[in-house]
C-alpha cells in the first residue's frame, strides 16, 4: 500500500476562469521577425572544428569563433534614405539652378518636400482668420498684362526641362500658353503647334551685343529685349524666301526693340551662303531667353503628321469591305486624294435626286438613308392626292461608303444621307477625280454598289406603312392617356402636381 503526504499549509489553487490572472503576451505578428543573412550563416557553419557528420563534438577555438559572430547572420534593417529632419529647409533645391546633368538623368532619392499648410476646410470654425488664406489663394489677376507676364514665366519654367522630361500636363499647359500669342494662333495649325510642343527648347544667351541667327528656326522671346538687323526679321508666311534676293539691313536709327512676346526667324528652312544674317537679331540685354523651334523639327513634325495622316487614311479605306482586296499601288494613289470632313447632327450630305459632290467614306458616327416614296393623303374634306414623303430605310455606320457610282458616273444619286450623331469622314471630291488614271477608276465602277440600291419600290412602300402605324399607334396611346389625366383636372406641373413644391 503506498502511502502519500499531503500539505495541508500550501495554498489551493483556483483555475476558474474569472480568478486567474490576465497574462498579456504579445502577438506573433507584433513581434519583428529577424531576417536571416544566409550567406554570413553558411560562413559560419564552415568554420574549421564545428561539430558535424565527421566530427562528433566541437573544439573550443571554433565554439568560442562562432559565439563571438553568430549574431551577424542577423541582416539589419535597411537604412532610411534621405536627409534627417533638422536639415529640410537645406535640401530646397531650385529648377533654375540644378545642373543639366541632374536635369537629364533625373533623381536618384526622393527629395523631401515641405508639407503646405492646412486650413480647417472640412471643422466647423467661426474665425474669419481661417478663411482668408483659402480666398486670398483662389484670387487672380485678369490684368492682361500680368496674365502675360505669369503666362511668360511658367513657360521659361516649363522649357527648362529637357523634351523627353516633359509630362503630358506639361506640353498641354505649353500649347494653351502659346496659343494666347497671336503668331502661333494665326499661323501654325493647332496640330501642328501641340506636336511642336514637344521639341521646342529653351535657348540662354547671357551676354548683350551678340548675333542669334533666325534662319535656323523660329524664335520667342520669353526675357530681355533683342533688336532686329534685317527686314524682315520673321517669316509670317511660312514660305522657302527667294534665296536670289538680297538680305536688307535696318539702319540702327530706324531698329525697334523686339521684347518678351515678340517672334523672330523662320519656320522653314532658309538656304543662304553661310554668312548672311537673314531673320537676324542682337542681344540688347543680358540673360536673354528665347523659345527655340529649329527648321529641322519642324520639317520633320510636319513629315511625320503628313505620314500619319497618310497611314490613317490607307486604313479607312482598307476598313471599308470592297477595297480590301484592291492592290496596293490604287490604293495608295486613292488615299492620296481623301480630306477629312465633319458634320453635326442632322447634316444634309447628299439628296435623293440630285448629283454628289464627293465620294464619303464614314470614320466614326452614324448615318441615316432615306428613300422617297409617293403616297395618297387624304384632306380633312375628303380630298385625295399624291404627295412624295421620305422613309428612312436603313443607316450607315462606320467603314462604309457612299456615292461612288453617282460621282464617277456623274449622275443623280437614288438616295438622301442625313447625320444622325456627330459624323468624321473622309471624301473625294468630285474635282479631284481626273487625278485618277482609268483602272483606278474602273476599280471603283466594279467594287462599288448602289446604296441600298435592292430594295424594290413595294419594300419601300411597306416600311412607310410600317412607320406611319407605329407613329399613330403612338399618338393615339399619348392621347387618351392626356384624357384620362385631364378628366381628374391633373396638370403635371401646376398647382400641388408642381415637383418645386415638394407636394403630391
């Protein structure tokens, strides 16, 4: 029989759940895992004497070594990059002054900005104090003066930038800028001045007294002043000048001052003898700046939207079912002849009866065909005669064409097109044909087709049957619902029926 002491002087635990204590022990994912440099361990674990396969227990040298480096194995957290918070105001670094070097190959670390202030827009505060600063921010000047002035800094800041650094935002603000100055809204077509944009450079001569050569591209001055030495000093017209023709220079008396605004020099390019100082200007103050667009990017941005507009082109045509198997060379000589063209809505493009101006070919929208149809109306006293109305017998959409036959043939076309939405189309227009040799031109007589030329006159008519029901039917159902509204002396949107009021 064993035999057992008990204790009866020792506490008795309680283990109910309400008397025990609350240990609180952190949560696994509170504690910071320590990452392993495996590399550093696998240093360590081939340390000479260690304990392994062939060695059953460990030398003291080598317990010791990897006691006194075992925590290295432990990787440190990364430092933080950037500047620590006493020294913010110091890493302010302006565009105006960073290098060329810092400007082309971008920041290598995240510049730490200041944070703005911030005003209690969304608490609730009745100090007045609180909401200048919001007004005062909002406010601009509409002085034209100092519209001009703000217009012309943003835009040195903007240019600063080289091409290729430039935002899409940026080159937007860029082309509405400009396009406030007159030469650039007159001259040079809003695509072409969006593409401009883009090349355009910022160009800094520090010193007065020297010559910048127009010939080379076109020019604005953005700060300083500079005086012209030939006239005419800029090429308004866009136009090769006669290079037979002499460059005349402007007597110093009569010069005029060309300052912030103000252009000089040449879109396109200019052959001269190396020396000449046609679209010529000197430097009247120091630390001029000019907008420089070089003949070179201009002849190549024009090149290049030509080429696109070309390739655009070739593919509407190609979209279009029967051209899709024409050769190559008609097609290219057909594109050639396309201008692009659109309507609003509810745009007369060609009439029923009547010969077409131009061969269409839809881009984008949505067109409706109308065929005419004779029918009997009848007089409210009886009388019955014929009157010619209009159905519409279908619609036509993108990548289709029209009036072919009615322009080569150069007869009356059998239907009338009226837009539906807002309608982009290229045309041929009917002067343009004879450019066309004579297979080209039996090209389109084969491959075109007569819009909605198989419908029969019965098929006409009974769509026009067709629509007028559907139009009664729908006039009579709006009728004695009225009635029965008017019956009860409802008027939507008078009295207690008005919906300003609120009531029912």
């Amino acid at each position: 029989m064993a035999l057992v002491k008990t204790y009866h002087d020792l506490e008795k635990q309680d283990w109910r759940v309400g008397d025990r204590k609350k240990l609180k022990l952190p949560k696994i994912e509170d504690i910071p895992q320590p990452t392993i440099d495996y590399e550093k361990l696998r240093m360590l674990c081939s340390i000479d004497g260690l304990k392994g396969r062939d060695q059953m227990e460990s030398s003291q040298e080598a317990h010791e070594q990897f006691m006194k480096n075992y925590h290295e194995i432990f990787a440190r957290p990364p430092k933080k990059s950037g500047y620590p918070n006493h020294s913010e105001k110091r890493i302010e670094v302006k565009s105006s002054t960073a290098s060329v070097t810092n400007r082309a190959t971008g920041k290598t670390s995240e510049v730490l900005k200041p944070k703005s202030k911030e005003y209690p827009i969304d608490t609730v505060t009745h100090d007045i104090r609180d909401y200048m600063p919001l007004l005062h921010k909002q406010r601009k000047s509409e002085d034209p003066a100092h519209v001009r002035l703000d217009n012309l800094r943003t835009l040195r800041r903007l240019l600063r930038k080289l091409p290729f650094e430039r935002s899409l935002p940026e080159i937007e603000k860029i082309f509405s800028i400009l396009q406030t100055f007159d030469f650039f809204k007159d001259k040079i077509p809003p695509k072409v001045l969006r593409e401009l944009c883009v090349v355009g450079v910022l160009e800094q001569w520090k010193e007065p007294g020297f010559t910048v050569f127009g010939k080379v591209g076109l020019h604005m001055v953005l700060k300083g002043a500079v005086k012209p030495i030939t006239d005419p000093y800029l090429n308004e017209s866009n136009q090769v000048p006669d290079s037979r023709s002499s460059t005349p220079l402007v007597p110093e008396e009569s010069q005029k001052e060309l300052v912030a605004g103000d252009c000089f020099g040449t879109l396109v390019k200019v052959k001269r003898e190396q020396g000449s100082k046609i679209f010529s200007v000197v430097t009247v103050q120091p630390n001029c700046e000019f907008l420089k667009i070089s003949s070179t990017d201009y002849m190549r941005v024009i090149e290049q939207i030509k080429q696109r507009e070309h390739t655009e082109k070739v593919n509407l045509l190609l979209s279009c079912g029967q051209y899709q198997l024409w050769p190559k060379q008609p097609v290219l000589k057909v594109a050639e002849l396309i201008e692009w063209m659109s309507a609003p809505p509810n745009s007369l493009l060609v009439s029923e009866k009547y010969k077409a101006p131009y061969i269409g070919f839809i881009k984008s929208g949505v067109c409706h065909v109308l065929k005419q149809v004779e029918v009997m109306h009848t007089h409210p006293n009886g009388q019955r005669e014929k009157k010619t109305k209009q159905v519409v017998v279908g619609k036509l959409k993108e990548s289709q064409s029209f009036s072919e036959l009615s322009v080569l043939l150069d007869e009356p076309i059998d239907c009338t097109i009226l837009t539906d939405k807002n309608v982009e189309l290229g045309i041929i227009r009917k002067e343009r044909i004879p450019e066309l040799d004579d297979d080209t031109k039996k090209l389109f007589q084969q491959s075109a087709e007569p819009t909605f030329g198989n419908l029969k006159k019965s098929d006409i008519q009974e769509e026009y049957m067709t629509q007028k029901l559907k139009s009664e039917w729908s006039q009579f159902k709006r009728g004695v619902v009225m009635d029965v509204i008017n019956s009860r002396g409802i008027r939507p949107g008078y009295g207690k029926w008005s919906m300003s009021s609120g009531k029912m």
